[in-house]
C-alpha cells in the first residue's frame, strides 16, 4: 500500500524584530524634568506678576449715539481679569451687541491700559415702527428711542430688510440728481414694490423686474415728466415696454404746484 504524501507546506513562523528605543539615562531625563518644570514656572510666575490690573480705558472714533458708561457696563465682568489674562475677544463681542456700535478694535497698551477704538454704524433709513438700517441696509437696531424723521420711512416682511435697503439705496442718488426727494419705499408680502414721493407721487413698479423698471423710471419717465411731476398721482410700471400715468385734478394740481413753489421759497 502506498503512503499518500501531503502537497501542503508547512507554514514558518518568523519573528518580527522590534525597535529598539534608545535608552536615556535616569539623571539625563530628570535633568529635562526639572528644566522643564522650571521654565514653565517662570513662565505662569511671570504672568501672574505682570497681570496687573486693568485700570485705564482708552476709547476713540467718532462715537457718538453710545455713551461710555455704556461701553464700560458692557466690559463690567470682563474688567475683573487681569492686564495679560483679559479675554479680548470676549470684550470686543460684547462691546459690538450694543446696538449703534459697528465695529470696536481692542488692544493692550502696557502696563494696565485698553485702547478701544470705536465706529458707529451710520443710519440711512428708518425700518417699521422703530427700526433702522444702515449703509449696508443691514437693520442694526429695532428699539430706536429717537423718531430721525430726516430719514426715509422704509417697510417690508421679516427677513427681507436688506432687499428693499438696496431698492433704496440704487434710488437715492439718481433721486437727488432728479430733484425729487422720497418720502416712503415699500414692500409688500407679495414683493411689491412701491415709492412715494415727498410731493405725493406713489410709483409702482411690482414684483417682478424691479431693477430693470427702476431704471426705465430714471431713464424714460422722469425725463418725460420732468416738467409735470405736480400734476401726476401716480406713476405704473408694472408693464412689459412702457408706463401709465394717473393725473391730479387740476385743482389739486395748481394747489401742489403752490405749495411747493411756497417750500422752495422758503
């Protein structure tokens, strides 16, 4: 009887070799310890020696809506920490809740000094009831105690304050130029939009389209109109190529052009 062999090889088992680590002395290594732990105590030592407290605030810029016990009732639980230890960043965030502040730079002049330079944002329109946007039309504060009546009277739903700021903003300087003063933009929930005019002029120019019909306004109808603003009541642009105008009476119409002509007089 024949044996049958086995074709399997048996499997070798190799060793794999290790890294040796390098072996550091015991005095080698606490000598390290000790520098260690050395340095890092002068180092915090240190620190606490030189965290004096803070006791001068320094505040510039053109500030004006913002009173400085303001300023330094927001900075009260940050002024309890020292010179060094002082949470900047912290300090600048809380300055910058405040309602008029745009921007605050903060910096530490040695040895207990903060220099605080401040910007206030720059009203350009009123926002609802008491509410006010800004040059960027970013709505900065919606508790203002002052009425600015010199401001333009801007309105429109939650949420889209910057879109009805840049319809007034693309408008202001083509107004000036056009002598004509606005009194009230307006959007509605639809998205309409709609401008009154100081003298009592509404212009609408709906929901779709308003940039290209607000420079159809400056382009064709103000040139054409020119010379009849105080006989018009309305102004409709809300069409594909052109506009339609609603006159005044013309009773009414003489009594604007009277009072208006009494206004520039005066």
């Amino acid at each position: 009887m024949k044996t049958l062999k086995s074709n399997r090889r048996k499997a070798v088992k190799r060793s794999r070799s290790l890294p040796v680590l390098p072996r550091i002395p015991l005095r080698s290594l606490i000598i390290s310890l000790s520098v260690i732990v050395v340095v890092g105590g002068a180092f915090f030592g240190s620190k606490i020696l030189l965290d004096n407290p803070i006791r001068m605030l320094i505040l510039q810029g053109s500030f004006q809506r913002v009173p400085s016990i303001q300023i330094e009732a927001a900075l009260a639980s940050n002024l309890n920490h020292g010179f060094l230890s002082a949470d900047i960043t912290e300090m600048r965030r809380q300055i910058e809740r405040l309602d008029w502040i745009d921007k605050a730079e903060i910096r530490r002049i040695w040895p207990d000094t903060l220099k605080i330079e401040l910007t206030e944002h720059r009203a350009v329109a009123r926002w609802g009831k008491g509410g006010l946007l800004n040059i960027h039309g970013e709505l900065f504060t919606e508790n203002v105690r002052h009425t600015f009546p010199e401001l333009p009277q801007l309105t429109g739903p939650d949420g889209r304050e910057k879109e009805v700021a840049d319809y007034y903003l693309s408008v202001r300087g083509p107004l000036a130029q056009a002598n004509l003063k606005m009194q009230r933009l307006s959007m509605d929930d639809r998205g309409a939009v709609r401008l009154f005019l100081e003298d009592g002029q509404e212009i609408r120019f709906g929901q779709n389209g308003v940039t290209e019909r607000l420079d159809r306004f400056f382009t064709i109808v103000v040139p054409t109109l020119v010379s009849k603003f105080t006989r018009v009541r309305y102004v409709d642009l809300r069409y594909i190529n052109g506009f339609a105008v609603r006159w005044l009476p013309e009773v009414v119409a003489s009594q604007v052009a009277q009072t208006q002509a009494v206004t520039d007089s005066g």
